[in-house]
C-alpha cells in the first residue's frame, strides 16, 4: 500500500520543490539586483526578547530558570502549527498519545512530556492553560484563533500550578485588543477538501478604556485513508469551528481587566486506524479476513499472577511494527438502527441533540474566563483569575474495527457480525486565583491561592445484537476539589548570584457519586454486602494533602549567559476506580486481586535538574541546554482484566482497572538553538534525549501475554527517547517592489520510535517528516503555498496493545492485535491572508 501512495505522487512532489527552489533562488536575486548600488553592511539586529510567565510573572525566556519553549504568533505562522499534533511535532520531547483507549481519534488525546506517559485513560500528566488559566482539555489549547503566544514548561510545575502538571504545562496567551481598529481574513485550500477560513476584527468601544476582539474559524478536511469496506468514504475526516470574543477594560493606568470567551465544535469521521493481528480472522465460509502478521510467541500466563495459573503459548509480534497487510476498512456505516439508537436520551450522559448521528466524534467545548490587574504601586501588583469550562463530547467507534460483512449473523439488523460501541464524556470546571506579585529590594516573588472544582460524568455501551438503550451504561459523577496556597520568593544575593524557594500546599478531595436513577453497589468494593444509594448519593471520599516545593539556584555570569540548578517535587492527583462500580461481585472482586483498589495513592515525584542559557553574537545566536533526572513513585498504570462473567452476553466481562504499581527514573538532556546568520538566513533547532529506566511494575494483562514479571531496566510506553527538529528560514524584501517581501522555510522533524507496552516487545519505526512552507507579501495582504509530509511519509503516529475481536471472541482473553494511528499523508495547500 505504501509503494502505491509514493508512486503515485512522485510528479506532484516534483512540481512541489520546482516551485520552491523558484521561491527560495529567485527572491534573493530580485532583492540582490535591488541593491547593487555598493553600500556599508548593515549589522544584524538582534533577534528581540521573548517575554514568558512560567513563574507567575514576566521574565526573559533567557532569564527564567526554567526549561521553557516559547512560540510566537510569527513562528506558529512560519511553521504552519495550527493544532496540538503539529505543536508536538516542532517541539522535541513532547508526544501526542491518541491511541490511549483503543481508538485512535481527537477524543482521547493525551500530551507526553519527557516521558512521563498516563498510563490511564482518562490521567494527564500536563496541564493547559489559556492566558494562565487551567481548560479541561488538549483539544481547546490549539482552537484559538491567531493567539499570541504558546509556551511549552518542561518538568514538574506542582509548586505554582498544582494538580495536573506533573511532567509540565502548555499555556497560550491570547491578543489583546487595541483602540485601534484592525481585521484579517484568512482563507486556505487543499488536497483532499482541506480548507481553512479565518477571521478577525478589533478596535475600541470607548476609546482606549474599552476595546474588543472577536474571532471566527472553520477548518475541515477529509482523510488521507480510503475506507476498503462497504460504503467507502475516507478515515480520518476531520471538522472544527470555533469562535472567540475578547473585552479589555483600562479604567485607569494602573488597572486592566479582560474577558475571554470561547466555543467551539468538533465533528470528526470515522478514525484514521488499523489493526496488526496476531491470529487470523475469518469469514463465515473460513477464507481469511485480516492475516495473522505474528512473527513471535510467548510463554504466558492465564491469570497473569506469579505462582497462580498456567503457561500458555501466546503469538504476538515482536521488533519494528510491519506495514499492513490488509486494506485499511471498517464497518462505520449508520444505518436506520444505529441513527434510532443514537437519538434516544435513555441511559445517556450527552443528550442527544449533542452528541454523534454515526459513526466519529462529535465534541462542543465552552470556555470563559477573566483576569484582573491592579498595579497598587511599583513594588506590588495584585491579579485575580477565574474561569469556567464545560466540554461533551461523544465517540461511536467499530470496536472490532475490521471489515466484519463476511461473518455472517442472525441477530444483527445489519445482517452480518458488527460491534458499534459508544463513549460519552461530559466536564464541567470551574476556578478561581488571586495572587499578589511583590517586589522589595534584592527580594521578589509571589504569593496566591487558588481553588479547582472539576466534576467529570462518563458513560459507555453497545453491542453485536439490537441495539437498545439497555446496552448502555451512564456512570455517576466523579467529583474533586482543590484548594492550593503557592509562594515564591527570589533573593539576590548578589549582582549575580540569586536564589529562589517557591512551593504549594494543596488539598484535593474526590468523591463519587450514584448515577442519576439509583445505583445498587454489589459486594466487593464497599463491603461483603451489597449497598443501594439513591441518585445523587456520596458513594465514597478521600481526602488528601501535599505539599510540591522548589528551589533554584541561579548564576548570570555576565548578561548574556546564566546558569541554574533546580529541585523540585510534584504530586499528581490520586484517582478512584469508580467505574467498576456497576460490575458484578466477580468482576468488582477480580478487580481487586488484581491490586485496582478502589481508592489509590497520588503519584509523587522529586525532579533535579541543571541547566544553561545564553547568548552571542550580538544576540544573533540564541540557545538553552538542560539535563535532568526524575524519580517517579507511586506511578498510577492501566490494569486491564478479563474475567469469566455468566451475567454478561459473551460470558467474559473486560475490566479496566488503576493501581499504584511502578517507579520510573527519567532522565534526560534538551536544547534549542536560533541563529540569525544574516538578514537572509536565520536557523534554528532543537533536540531531546528523554529516557526511562523502569524499577518496578506491575500489569497482569502483559503477564499473560508475555509470561514476565520483571519489568526492571525497561522503558517507558508511547513515548520517543530520540527527538529533534531543524528549521532553516530564508527572507527579505523582494526586489524593487516597494513594502513586498518573501520568505521560504524548511522544516525537519524527526521523533524515534514508541513501544506499545512496558514489556518492550513492539515499537514504531522511526518518523521522519518534512514541511516546506513559502510565501510572498505585499503592505497587508500575503500568499503562502505549503506541502506538509513532503515524502509522504506513512510510519504509525501511535500504537497501543488491543485485541482481534471476531464473533467468536476466542482472542479476547489475552492481547491479540496491536492498534495503530494512520498519519496524516503529503497535503499541499494554497493560502492567502489580507490585514486591514
């Protein structure tokens, strides 16, 4: 299949870089013939300050000693990042795992930093921030429209940003409005139905006291696979609009209030995803559906546990993941049934005038917040923050994801063996911070308080037979609270030499609660008896206090280099596994033999790390280097377990379960570097080597895989050890043609591959993918041209140990089938901007 994409694309690839090579060759000479009138070289600016709030408060990124990547609204454009996915592909050592939960879609999206992977589903290890305050998901941080700023904070974060930002933080800074009135529009067309329409206008209310900012964007595009089965279409469609409304109020000098709202609307199509099996599967009449690509086997275990069960023999695959040998398909037509199915609201968490009509995703995202700053005097300023975010979201998936129309059954309306099965989510969150910024001779600093109050409801279900709302199972609520007290302090005890302590006290408490209708808890977690609570109820609480501090030691050599030394300790949240709630006294009592307690610890981590960052040349070449170490204890993972269930209709129930069971060292060394050579060419990279040394673990499914029960010396799951990118920027005036100018970028990003598991057995191949990106412009209004994937690169985005599902379900007991991420392939695109 691959060999046939990159034939059929060698002309157009072609056209390609002729058209570049013209960007890059001819501009220079126009701007060359513009001046051949002999003139002083001018010397090469410096390339300007780039201002970041890691710390609560405006610094210098080359001042602030903290691991942070700041791209500016110029290099977001530059570089054409317009989503999470290509946020992590520019920046080395961060990851995108959206594969995390079977299915590799925008539903689950998890962001990996420096190897530190959720092991859960639902977990996060990095937090996202817009202007400073937290949002409930990745999906919104990249929906705003031609925002300021994204800053990337590497390391723990616990000590100003609490819960949640255990591995780092991602915050974007939106414009502010001005009295000025301006607009921009912006169109962008491509291959495969890939359009962008973007909008912009501003200007003031009352002259400078009230300004406004309002924002429009809708972006689509259909996928680059071709659905093999019945009905076509393409994998991998995706559509998201979006809208932003901002009010700055400056009453006075001293004193500036602003209020940022947003939604938006995702509705994606079937996922671009595939299996790699390990057993064949079958049709009806015994040829062959999707082969068996195992090239290993193991000595597993029935039960996973050491000293119990018995050996089996387990086919798997081993070393670098294959090339599919089978067309990509699945069975993502709705039908009567299924539409009917989704437009009933029994059992449902997302009503359905929100949720999917068919197969895909479907999510609506609010968000709305305010800030507040009150300059009192020079030496303190007082900011207040608060904001709310509501998400749903809901995702119906072919959960056998093959084409299955060979399998004959009686009892689908479809007529042949099918799976849809449906996930819903729905958040609600709400905070509040004030905090005060203070400045008194050599010492300065922060003090603040902050609380957090995230309620989270989540429901699933669907089947192989009529689908009725009885295949549905709505959770109860899942509560947790967090009040936080933070400080920091900075002292200089010299010219050069400061020192800064910096720490939070926290308190989270969680609480779950019966679903809507009553729920009826059977013996196991709460006790050798069954207990009914009314809708609504307390089911169960815990509370828990921590306290995450930092310290820094700094040393500015002279202006223009510095260096730092760190300890820091995180705490991410502890978690319930509240959904196992609803299972029977079987399953709840398997579950827990299987060490997924009902309430488990928060994970904990202690962080050093050494840093440097500089300047030379005049400012001209700029660069940051850290090394780090971090020990993670406590580390909440991913139980999944099949249990002999007569009450369910295939006589096995699928569990997924957390537990405290591993510790994780992690280390690593990062850096980056931007080096303006001239007025023409300015070049910049990065690099990381983030790796992980696993203590212990503990995971009875890869057990019965695998037959291993040491996991010591392995490395952590869907994460690169090896990333880097490199960018070269061409620019200048063009020619003679007065306030025109022309650029070329060519940018390379390289991430290593990802194992599948802990056990080490599966991995990606290296990703190579290169973008090249051109333009010209003229006062207000410019052209780009752009091939993103410029060699069409087809390696797997992401990979997870899954099952070969088939009406026989005999494949279902240990992992059978890995799921992989189809990426996204070549896409040239033509762009136009116009300023007003």
């Amino acid at each position: 299949m691959e060999t046939r994409f990159l034939k059929a694309s060698v002309a157009t690839t072609t056209s390609a870089l002729a058209i570049f090579l013209a960007l890059g060759l001819a501009a220079p000479a126009l701007a060359a013939e513009a001046a051949a009138e002999p003139a002083a070289a001018a010397p090469v600016e410096d390339a300007g300050t780039i201002t970041v709030t890691a710390r609560k408060r405006s610094e210098d990124i080359l001042k602030v000693p903290v691991t942070v990547t700041a791209l500016t609204a110029e290099t977001l454009a530059q570089k054409g990042v317009v989503s999470i996915t290509s946020l992590a592909q520019s920046t080395p050592g961060i990851n995108i795992n959206d594969n995390s939960s079977g299915h590799a879609d925008r539903s689950f999206q998890q962001i990996v930093i420096r190897g530190f992977t959720p092991s859960t589903t639902l977990a996060t290890t990095t937090s996202m921030f817009v202007d400073g305050v937290a949002v409930a998901s990745p999906s919104a941080i990249m929906s705003i429209s031609d925002p300021k700023q994204v800053e990337v904070v590497k390391g723990p974060q616990s000590a100003y940003y609490g819960r949640n930002t255990f591995a780092g933080a991602i915050n974007i800074s939106t414009k502010d409005p001005t009295s000025e009135w301006h607009g921009s529009l912006l169109g962008m067309v491509g291959t495969r139905n890939n359009y962008r329409l973007q909008g912009a206008i501003e200007g003031p209310i009352f002259g400078d006291v009230l300004t406004f900012r309002v924002t429009g964007e809708r972006w689509a595009k259909n996928g680059s696979w071709v659905n093999g089965a019945a009905g076509g279409g393409t994998l991998g469609d995706q559509k998201s609009t979006t809208g932003t409304a901002t009010l700055l109020f400056k009453p006075a000098p001293n004193f500036t209030m602003k209020l940022f709202g947003m939604m938006m609307e995702d509705r994606d199509g079937p996922a671009a995803q595939a299996r790699l099996y390990a057993y064949d599967i079958k049709g009806s009449n015994g040829a062959v559906i999707a082969p068996s690509q195992a090239n290993c086997s193991f000595q597993g275990n029935t039960v996973g546990v050491q000293g119990q069960g018995s050996a089996v023999t387990n086919p798997y695959l081993c070393g670098v993941t294959p090339n599919l040998a089978y067309p990509v398909s699945a069975n993502v037509t709705a039908n009567d049934a299924i539409r009917s199915w989704l437009a009933s609201g029994a059992n449902r968490v997302v009503s359905p005038n929100e949720g999917v009509d068919g197969y895909g995703l479907r999510r609506i995202s609010h968000h709305a917040h305010t800030t507040a700053e009150w300059v009192i005097n020079p030496n303190i300023t007082a900011t207040v923050l608060a904001g709310y975010n509501r998400e749903v979201w809901t995702t119906l998936i072919d959960l056998d994801g093959l084409d299955t129309s060979a399998i004959a059954s009686s009892t689908n309306p479809k007529g042949y063996w099918d799976y849809p099965f449906l996930i819903e989510r729905k958040t609600n969150d709400w905070s509040m911070e004030g905090r005060l910024n203070y400045k008194f001779g050599r010492l300065r600093g922060v003090v603040g308080t902050s609380f957090l109050k995230a309620q989270q409801y989540q429901g699933l279900g669907g089947g192989f037979g009529p689908l009725t709302s009885a295949l549905l199972s709505p959770g109860g609520k899942s509560e947790s609270r967090t009040t936080g007290m933070f400080f920091g302090a900075t002292y200089e005890a010299t010219d050069k030499l400061s020192v800064s302590v910096e720490g939070r006290y926290q308190i989270d408490w969680l609480g779950a609660f019966a679903r809507p209708s009553g729920q009826t808890i059977q013996a196991g977690y709460l006790g050798p008896n069954a207990t009914t609570f009314s809708g609504g109820a307390l089911i169960t609480h815990a509370k828990y206090n921590n306290f995450t501090p930092r310290a820094i030691v700094n040393y500015q050599f002279n202006p223009s280099f510095m260096a730092y030394a760190s300890w820091a300790k995180g705490v991410n949240p502890a978690q319930f596994n509240t959904g196992i709630l609803s299972s029977t006294t079987v399953v709840q009592n398997a579950a827990i033999a299987a060490g997924g307690q009902l309430a488990i610890r928060p994970e904990k981590v202690t962080n050093y790390e050494l840093g440097i960052k500089g300047k030379l040349m005049d400012g001209r070449l700029r660069y940051t280097a850290a090394a780090y170490y971090a020990q993670w204890k406590d580390q909440i993972n991913a139980i999944s377990i099949i249990i002999n269930d007569p009450t369910s209709a295939t006589g096995t129930s699928f569990q997924q379960v957390s537990s405290n069971t591993g510790n994780v060292d992690l280390y690593g060394v990062e850096g980056d570097f931007s080096f303006k050579v001239n007025d023409l060419i300015t070049l910049d990279g990065a690099g990381a080597i983030n790796a992980s040394d696993i203590k212990q673990f503990v995971s009875t499914t890869l057990s019965q895989l695998t037959g291993m029960y040491n996991f010591s010396g392995k490395e952590m799951k869907n994460t690169s050890k090896y990333s880097a990118n490199m960018g070269i920027l061409l620019h200048g005036d063009l020619g003679s043609v007065a306030d025109a100018k022309w650029f070329t970028r060519f940018d390379w990003s390289y991430k290593s591959g990802m194992w599948s598991n802990e056990a080490n057995i599966l991995r990606t191949p290296d990703r190579h993918i290169f973008n090249l990106r051109g333009g010209v412009s003229k006062g207000n209004v410019s052209v780009d041209v752009f091939v993103n994937n410029l060699f069409n690169n087809h390696t797997y985005t992401s990979i997870g140990d899954n099952y070969a599902i088939d009406n026989t379900f005999a494949h279902f007991g240990f992992y059978s089938a890995a799921v992989v991420g189809l990426p996204e392939l070549r896409t040239f695109g033509l762009q136009l901007k116009v300023k007003m």
